[in-house]
C-alpha cells in the first residue's frame, strides 16, 4: 500500500578479493527472497581493505550499500557495515554464499511471532565444488533454543557447534549490545552466536536457510585457519566472552532457565 513505511532487515556480506566473484549469485539468491508485503531488505555490502574490487562487481539496485574500509578481517568488516544498518533484523550471508529461498520470511515470521527470542538460524546445506549439497547429522530439533544451550553444546563437543553460525538472523539491537562481530582473524561469526546463545533464547528452523560453499579459496580453507596455536586462542577467547556475558543476571530476550556453564 503507498505510504506504508515498511520494515526492513539489514543482510551484511564481508568481501575479500578472492570471494567477490560469487557475489552476483549471492545477489540473485537475496532478490529471489519472497518477503512478508510489509518487509523489504537493504544489503550491506563491505570491502575489507580499499581496493575497489566491488565497483564493477554488482548492479544497480538502491537497496544496495557498497563501503570499504582499512583491511581488518570479516569480523571488522561487518562490524563497519553495521554503521549503515537501517534494518530491526540483521541477516549474515558471506560473499561466497547463497541464501535458499523463503529464508527471510521464515527468520521474519519467527522474530515476529517470538517476542522472546532474540535470533534464528537455519539448517544449511553445503554446496560443493560440482554443484551438489551435502547436509550436517548435528542439527537440533526445530524450535526455541534456550539461553545457553548451543553455547553449553559448543562447550562439551570440542568446539563444535550444533547448529550453522552463517545462517544467524538477529534483532539489530542485539548485535549492537554485544559489538557486532568479535575482532579476530577467524571464528568471528561464531563468537557472535555464542555471545547471542548466552544471553538470549535462539530458534533454530529445521528447512534449509543457506547454500555454504566449499571451495579452495575460502578463509576456512587456508592453512593458517587450522594452526592448532591460533585456533586454541580464538576458541579461548571467544569462549571467555560468551561465559562472561552468561554470568550477567539478565537476558534481553527470552525467559528460559539458563543453564550457565562454570
């Protein structure tokens, strides 16, 4: 209807040179979703490093908002993106990714419906270098995460966690109270839904939220992402804030006994 200010969720893509070949399939994924009447979306997307390598690679669309900024790693990167957030939601998608369809209106339609919760996120599919999808045997039922859980999981299951940090939708206040996305080299969007999952009830959706591409040239795939003296430290130091905030004696959303691991 005109003159109906619509809600908007925010959807914030990190780019590195390396991933910023995929961002027109990324694009098409966002413009195939078929949102609620009363939504839309904006894409925020953020050159890490000031290189130009996003000047060509996507249309004109005014929804879209191109930035750069000094080289820092995705966590950064996004965090900077959160300046030009217009959104109540903030939806990740990585630059090499693909959302599956209907994916914006199920996170909207939960944190609508779900007062309580302060995010969602998806089962995911891998999409591998042939075009087929392999799915995970972790997922958790469908429905209301409670505080602490997927953090207590993550915790007891050698840093693993059950369910898919890329597919993260959030309540825009929530990100902004926890500081976007931890400063680190990698492991950053983990260290969000840890930070989410220890002060908030979460909902996971059973359907498939996002294509996740495995490729050569991805962050997840270099060596230094497996060095087993880095990764001890970004584990340690995540797991030390997420166990700080579980310690806080209030969580913005939810009311869901927390279980808050010692």
């Amino acid at each position: 209807m005109a003159g109906v200010t619509k809600h908007c969720v925010s959807v914030i893509t990190a780019v590195h040179p390396p991933s910023v070949a995929y961002l027109p399939e990324a694009y098409r994924s966002l413009c195939e979703q078929d949102l609620p009447e009363d939504w839309t979306w904006q894409w925020i997307v953020q050159e890490d490093g000031q290189d130009g390598i996003l000047r060509e690679a996507l249309p004109e669309d005014g929804r879209i908002s191109l930035g750069s900024g000094r080289r820092g790693g995705p966590g950064v990167a996004r965090t900077m993106a959160l300046a030009r957030a217009e959104g109540e939601l903030v939806k990740v998608l990585d630059a090499d990714d693909r959302l599956a369809p209907g994916v914006l209106s199920r996170d909207i339609g939960v944190l609508s419906a779900h007062l309580e919760v302060g995010w969602t996120t998806s089962a995911a599919r891998d999409l591998l270098p042939d075009g087929t999808t392999a799915g995970f045997a972790s997922d958790p039922l469908p429905g209301v995460l409670p505080r602490g859980s997927v953090l207590e999981h993550w915790r007891t299951h050698g840093h693993r966690t059950h369910v898919h940090p890329a597919t993260l939708c959030l309540r825009h206040d929530l990100v902004v109270a926890l500081g976007g996305w931890m400063a680190l080299p990698a492991s950053e969007d983990t260290g969000l839904l840890l930070a989410a999952s220890a002060v908030s009830d979460g909902y996971f959706l059973a359907e498939c939220g996002l294509l996740y591409r495995k490729w050569p040239g991805q962050v997840t795939q270099a060596p230094p992402h497996a060095d087993p003296a880095e990764r001890a430290d970004r584990m340690r130091v995540i797991e030390r804030r997420a166990l700080a905030l579980a310690r806080l004696p209030y969580a913005p959303y939810g009311k869901s006994a927390s279980r808050t691991p010692t």
